[in-house]
C-alpha cells in the first residue's frame, strides 16, 4: 500500500467523526440553544470522542464500517452534547 492509499484509508476511516463532529454542536443550538461552552471546544470533543467510538468498533468487529459502529457514534454524539449544554438543567 503506498503512502498516499494509506493517508485516503484514514481520510475515509476518520470522515464520519468529522462530519458528525461539524454537524452536532450547530444542531445543539438548534434544538437546545446556545450551550455555556464555545462551538469549537464542542466540535473538537466530538471529532475526538468519535474518533474513539469508530476505533473501538473497528477493534470489536474487527472490521470498519459496521451499522452497529455508525449508531454508537450518533448515540455518544447525542449525549455529549446533551451533556455539555447541561440538559439535565433545562425546564
């Protein structure tokens, strides 16, 4: 494998956390509000805890790509952002 296939395997390895670490702090916003912490520290948590969830379900199934991998990264999505907008607070 040459070195550009391997840094295209990665890109496509890491692109689901990233599109999802771009997406969730702004539908945070959307749908709970503006959160006490900052847009960027939102997006950088997500992109690494996703990063991290589709490590961990490459290392499960021994393969990448799972539907099983995808869901967990939505669910720990969902909740870290539930939990950095403090949503257990809210009315």
């Amino acid at each position: 494998m040459t070195f550009g296939m391997l840094v295209l395997h990665l890109w496509g390895f890491v692109l689901p956390a990233l599109a999802m670490a771009l997406v969730m702090p702004w539908a945070g916003r959307w749908v709970m509000g503006p959160g006490a912490r900052s847009v960027g520290l939102r997006a950088l948590v997500h992109a690494v805890s996703g990063v991290l969830v589709l490590a961990a379900g490459l290392w499960l199934h021994g393969q990448d790509g799972k539907m099983s991998t995808y869901m967990a990264l939505v669910v720990v999505s969902a909740t870290l952002e539930w939990l950095m907008h403090r949503g257990w607070a809210r009315n």
